[in-house]
C-alpha cells in the first residue's frame, strides 16, 4: 500500500524520487493505537511530529465540567505539529478515535528534512495552511451557522477529505464516528444531533449507519450546508 503521507504531500508539490525515500524512511517505524488511546495529553512536553498512516485521530480539549470538544479530525496521511517544539507544553491532547498506526518524526530529523530538501518543505508549508484554513472553518460553523448547517457542512467536508485519500466510493464513505464524538466535534448534544441526522435522512440528503455514510442527495446537501469548499485548497500545488 502506497504511503499515505507520500501521497498527501506529492498533491501539494512535485516530490523526487529522493523526496519520497527520505519520507517513507521517515515514517518506516510507526506505533499502533488502540481506539480511545491518547498519543499525547494536555500538559505534556511537545513530543514528535505524528503521521497518521492509517485510522482516524483527533484533537480534543476536557473542559473544567469534563466535557470534551474535538477541535480537528486526522485522517491518513495528515501530520501534526510541524512546529510544536517551540511550545514548552501541550496545551491539547491527541487521540485515536480508531485503532490508528501512527508515525514519528522527531523534531531534528523534521529539520533535516525540509532543509536538505526543499519540495518537502514546499508541501509541509502547504499542508500546515491547509490545516489552518480548516480550522477558520469550523470556527465560523460553531460561531454561525445553525446545527443542521453544521452537520450537513461537516460531512461535506468529511467527504471530500475521504474522497482525496480513497476511502469512498460512489456516494457512500467510511465514517468510523459515533454520533457522540460528531456531538463532541459540533458542540452539540448526543441527543440533539441524532434529531438533526433524522431530519437530514428525512430531507432525501445523507445517511448515517454504523460505520459510514451515504450522500443520497449531493446537491442537497451542499445547498443545506452552503458549502464552498474553496478552504480545503484542493487544487493547490506549489511549484517554483
């Protein structure tokens, strides 16, 4: 199986065959976590980057009440805290969602890495923007659009993400996500968000089962969730 991280930073600049060697090097010894598992806790010394080569991870914040928000999803392929060295602590956790085989890639041989090759660098810069971007987005769901928007808004984007690393067919993805952790993604109740999954199966837009979800109507809901999906940058590539 071609290395996910490869394939996600060669979509963001043309890699050598020498870029790709030193990256599958980079990544030829990852971990395995159980679902549920933390790969690093709040409060935390900053550790390695994380290269997420199969499975689902996330970001996540416990607030004082013991309520929990995710605050990103990690697909594979996607890598985490290019820079995070500089921090002197964590100041969120990362977690499986799934069973998960993660990389690290330690801060020293990170350097190395963009510095003796520079299309690494390109894309790595590109997909900390990226990443960025994402969040912007998410902010402006939890801050303005309504819950039925919100949902329909993050499995659009959900899809596209799936979409790009293979894990979709027609109009069906995987989506290994229990309603309680998109409740904790949409800062929504459990109870609140499976009314809103009602009415968009209800709608003729989506549906979700155990597991994985089906658009049954893709200009629905986009038109439901007003989704432009000109912040994933699907279509940049850095050259030069």
């Amino acid at each position: 199986m071609a290395n996910p991280f490869v394939k996600k930073l060669g979509g963001l600049a043309e890699l050598t065959a020498s870029d790709v060697r030193i990256i599958e090097n980079a990544t030829s010894h990852p971990r395995r976590y159980s679902p549920r598992q933390d790969l690093i806790r709040e409060g935390d010394e900053p550790g390695p980057m994380f290269v997420v080569l199969d499975g689902w991870v996330c970001r996540y914040k416990i607030l004082p009440s013991g309520t929990r928000q995710i605050m990103a999803f990690l697909m594979p392929g996607d890598a985490c805290d290019l820079h995070i060295k500089l921090l002197a602590e964590m100041d969120h956790g990362i977690q499986a969602i799934t069973a998960a085989t993660v990389a690290t890639v330690s801060k020293t041989d990170m350097e190395t890495m963009m510095r003796d090759h520079p299309n690494i660098a390109k894309a790595m810069y590109s997909a900390q923007l990226v990443d960025e971007s994402v969040m912007r987005a998410w902010i402006v769901s939890m801050g303005r659009r309504s819950s039925t928007e919100r949902v329909a808004h993050l499995i659009c984007e959900l899809y596209l993400r799936a979409r790009n690393i293979g894990l979709t067919g027609d109009e069906e993805f995987s989506l290994p996500l229990s309603q309680l952790v998109l409740a904790d993604a949409l800062g929504m109740t459990a109870v609140h968000i499976n009314r809103v999954l009602k009415d968009l199966r209800l709608a003729g837009a989506m549906a979700l089962k155990r597991g994985s979800v089906t658009i049954l109507d893709p200009v629905k809901l986009v038109q439901i969730a007003g989704f432009d999906d000109n912040y994933l940058h699907r279509r940049l590539r850095m050259t030069g």
